[in-house]
C-alpha cells in the first residue's frame, strides 16, 4: 500500500519508491526470490503505472481514502462511489 501511494502522490521519484517498496518486502520477510522478482517486475512496468497516475491526478481522479470500507470485498470502483470517501 505504501508503494501505490507513493506512485500516486509522486511525492517521491520511481526509483524512490522501489527502494522504499524493496525495503518493506525486507522487513517483511519476503523471500529472497521473491522480493527479486516483484522489484524487477515493479521496475519494468512501473513507468506505464506512473504515467497514468499522473493523467488520473491531472483529470481530477482521488484516490486516497479518509474512509476505509467495512466489507473488504468491496471493489475499488464500488468504493470510491461511496460519499465521504474522499477529503473535500
């Protein structure tokens, strides 16, 4: 979660974000193998991510939450709709 948000406020570079993403997966004992694949994988497509990011913020998309859904089945789309989600 941390990484999506980083990737969507953009208050850190890609490469920043990685590190902080490589550094949890540490923390959290990700395995070895694992941790190698996600950071290669999250380096390689991160780009497209962060370029859409940036046009969603730009068209006025909100994406970080004041209210967390009680149902964690619920879908980000469904969430989103919700009112009160979002900060004014």
């Amino acid at each position: 979660m941390v990484h999506d948000y980083l990737y969507w406020t953009q208050t850190r570079s890609p490469k920043e974000a990685d590190l902080i993403l490589d550094m949890a997966m540490e923390d959290f004992d990700v395995g070895a193998v694992t941790a190698k694949l996600i950071y290669g994988a999250v380096r390689l497509g991160g780009k497209s991510a962060w370029k859409g990011n940036a046009e969603k913020k730009a068209q006025g998309e909100k994406r970080v939450p004041i209210r967390l859904p009680q149902d964690p089945r619920m879908t980000w789309d469904d969430s989103k709709q919700r009112p009160g989600v979002f900060a004014p």
